[in-house]
C-alpha cells in the first residue's frame, strides 16, 4: 500500500503552493508559506520555489487553476532538464482524493498537502507506543476517503451492472476492510491506554496541575527544562514534543505537577486532534494553563487566536490562564521616523510598549520572559508560585502538604503570610 513518507535518507526537493483569497491576503499566505517551508525542512525537504496565486476558492478538481498547473509543470521539467530533480509538490491545504489525483496525473510526482506532511513529521518524531499509536490511527482516517487514488491502475468502469465490477474495486474494498479493522484496533488500545493515564493521574497525589500550551515551537520544552531542571527534549523544530512529559516542580514550599504538551498549528487536521486525546487530556484535567507565545514571532496575535480556538474545541477554555511572552531577547522593531506620517503597524512598537499595553489588558494574568537566556525568570517564578499556590489553597484547605517555611511558618492563608519565593 502507498504511503505518504518523507525520506530521511536523502534531502529531497519541494515546491509549494498556497492560494490568496478573499479571506487569506497576501501577506496572510506569505505567513502560511513560511510556516509549511518551515514544516517541509523539519521533514527534510529543502523547498526551493513557491508558487502562489489569487482565486476566489480552491478549484474543487485541481485546487489551482489550469494555467497555474501548467506552470507549475514547465518548472519541473526545467529543473529536470537542467539535470535538478523536484522531489515533491506540497500545498499548503488539505486535498481531497479527486484532487491529488488529477494533480498527480497532470504533474506525474509526488504531492503531499499540509496534513499529510503534519502527520509524516508525527510519524518521524513518536517515540512512545502511545504517540505511534495515535499517529497511526490519524494516518489511517487521512488515508482512508483517499484509497480510491490508489487503485486507478486497476480501475475499469463502476456501477451496479453485472460483468463490470473489476479487480480495482475487489481490492479497495479488501484494503478498506483491513484499515477500518486495524482503526477499530487501534482505537480499543488508545481506550485501555486513556483508562491507564487516567489512573496515574488520580495516584498523584493532592498537587496542582499546571499544564504548558501554546503554538508550536514557541520554547514550552525549554521552559519547562528550566522550571523542572530537567532534560525534556528541546529542538528549534516542529513538534520536537509529541509525548506531554509530566515533571514535579517545587518553587519554594510549594510542589506543583507541571506537564508539557503537543504544540497546536494553524490548520491542524481535526483526525490528530482526535487521535491525541489522551495526550491532550493533561490540557483538560489542569488546574492552571500557561500560555506561552513566541513574542518574536510576526504573526503571535494570530497563533494566540489559534491556541485559545484549540483550547476551545478541547473544552478548557475556561481554565485560569496565564499567559506569558517569550523570545524578548529575539523581538524586534523599527523605529518610525518623525515626518512619516503613515499610520503605526505593529512592527513599529517598542518592547516596552507592547509589554504595558499586553499587561494593562490581561491585568497580572500576563508575563514577559526569555527562556533561552533567563531573563525575568525569577520574577516569573514569584507570580506563577502566586497564583498556583490560590489554587492549592482552594483546592486543598485542609492539605498539609506544603513545605514548611525555613523561618517556620505553616500558614496556608495567601493574606496571613505570603511567601517569599526563592527560586
């Protein structure tokens, strides 16, 4: 059976193609293609063209125009010609069968779109039997409405009429078969893997739950490599994290259970959201998320938007949440000059700005760090042991578990006495 698979051996070559409509402008698709050029080299393809183009909507048969198509096909025989092989074409939205197909069939490579390509570097990156476990069964509901390309070398006429069933159709079915077999598999482990998690939640203990989230690659496992002193995997990649690691943090008398999650992308596939369920599951038992956001980046407004939809569809939107900026050491702005009279856009506004307008909205929900370099992390240690230690006062009033002070104090009254943090 086909598999849409990414080698690792060899660095292959991609081109990419994204649309601009009326509801995704240029600049819009220029940040989607720099995301999938980004997703493309953690798979290990190197792009080296993009092709864009202005529609109303996707064309429902080849996703681009005819015209686009073709020339789209004379650059990859340019390439060829001049002895430079395209390894791939990848676009930038999730494709429908009919539409590989026809696009397969009028530019003879491989084409992949931002699904399939998610769902490889998720292959490449599970460890666990847990997270190969969840990528295959999101593997599985990706390929299945897509079988049907599969089998066109087969295929002879369809339809209800004696003598025209062929041998195309005989093994379609018989793959389907086997695939909604293996899902049904995969779904009952995924079942008796959620009933463990859950009873390993339950033996933790009376602590807080803190779970990070955020945008992928936003620096959650290097934070949380600096709050546990532990050594999570950490990469300037893609979802480096795919398994949520849960560490025992302690910030002064006060434990806490502080978990790192899955990064969320735009347009993530609904079937990964799905399959990962008991990964995600950490998100919706917290008692407090921290929201981290890569300051740095052009478009964090959008990717804030794009978590808080996620967590949305998870149910735990409701959740207190801190949201802390991170990169400041990499934020950049351009001063405008005194006669440009042309209005302020965001890349114009000074950290320190942005900082007092973000804090003035979130009130002291809000918080600015450096994870990289450390900068304001302990005074992000104090705000986070307050706001973790309300919880556990109202979680627990009765709990004892709270470190005892070295001056003495066993107070559990946040007003009585509050605790100065030594990180």
């Amino acid at each position: 059976m086909k598999e849409f698979v990414i080698s690792e051996v060899k660095v292959e070559t991609a081109i990419i193609v994204g649309l601009i409509t009326p509801y995704q402008n240029e600049r819009k698709t220029k940040e989607y293609l720099d995301e999938l050029e980004f997703l493309a080299d953690t798979a290990g393809a190197k792009v080296i063209k993009r092709f864009t183009q202005k529609v109303n909507g996707p064309n429902s048969v080849t996703y681009i125009g005819t015209g686009k198509l073709a020339e789209i096909k004379q650059f990859i025989k340019d390439e060829e010609d001049a002895e430079r092989e395209v390894g791939m074409v990848i676009f930038d939205d999730e494709l429908s069968a009919k539409q590989i197909r026809n696009i397969e069939h009028e530019l003879q490579i491989k084409i992949l779109d931002r699904t399939s390509l998610i769902l490889d570097i998720f292959a490449m990156r599970a460890q666990t039997a847990t997270a190969k476990t969840q990528v295959e069964l999101a593997q599985y509901k990706y390929m299945l409405p897509r079988l049907t390309r599969l089998w066109t070398h087969l295929e002879r006429q369809r339809g209800g009429s004696v003598g025209l069933r062929g041998p195309g159709e005989t093994q379609l079915e018989m793959d389907q078969r086997i695939i909604r077999n293996r899902m049904a598999l995969l779904k009952q482990r995924l079942k008796e893997i959620d009933t463990q998690k859950t009873t390993q939640r339950k033996n933790r203990g009376r602590l807080i739950r803190v779970a990070l989230v955020g945008y992928t690659n936003v620096g959650k496992s290097t934070l949380m490599n600096l709050l546990s002193k532990s050594e999570v995997f950490a990469e300037n990649k893609l979802f480096a994290t795919l398994d949520t690691t849960v560490r025992k943090v302690i910030i002064d008398n006060l434990p806490f259970l502080l978990s790192d999650t899955v990064g969320f992308i735009r347009k993530l596939p609904t079937d990964l959201v799905d399959s990962f369920k008991s990964t995600l599951d950490e998100v919706r038992e917290a008692d407090l998320l921290i929201h981290l956001v890569d300051i740095s980046h052009p478009d964090f407004e959008e990717q804030i938007r794009v978590v808080e939809k996620t967590l949305a569809d998870l149910g735990a939107s409701d959740k207190p949440t801190l949201l802390v900026f991170n990169k400041i050491d990499a934020y950049t702005w351009i001063p405008k000059d005194e006669d440009d009279l042309t209005p302020i856009t965001k890349e114009n506004i000074p950290l320190d700005e942005l900082m007092a307008t973000w804090m003035a909205k979130m009130n002291d929900n809000c918080f600015f760090i450096s994870a990289k370099t450390g900068e304001l992390i302990k005074e992000f240690k104090e705000l986070a042991y307050k706001k973790i230690r309300e919880l556990h006062v109202q979680k627990y009033p009765y709990n004892d578990f709270l470190f005892q002070h070295y001056d003495g104090d066993t107070s559990l009254d946040p007003s009585a006495n509050e605790a100065q943090p030594n990180p």
